[in-house]
C-alpha cells in the first residue's frame, strides 16, 4: 500500500483507515508476506 501523500494530514487519514479496516477483519486478516507474489511466477 502507497502511503505517501502531499501533506501529513492525509498520511495519518490514510494510516488511520488502515487501522480501522485492519480493526474490522479481525482475525480474519491474513498478511501473506512474500508467499503472496509466488503466484505471479510460470
């Protein structure tokens, strides 16, 4: 996820979004890490 922004404000609504969607899912949320690129590959 792109976080960069013109100001500081809009980073941390960015960041703050994330926090609630991360919230949101719970348990639910599975971060994959790299695993997730492999399906990109022959």
């Amino acid at each position: 996820i792109k976080t960069g922004s013109l100001s500081r404000s809009d980073r941390i609504a960015k960041y703050n979004r994330l926090l609630v969607i991360e919230e949101e899912l719970g348990s639910a949320a599975v971060y994959p890490g790299k695993k997730a690129f492999n399906v990109f590959r022959d």
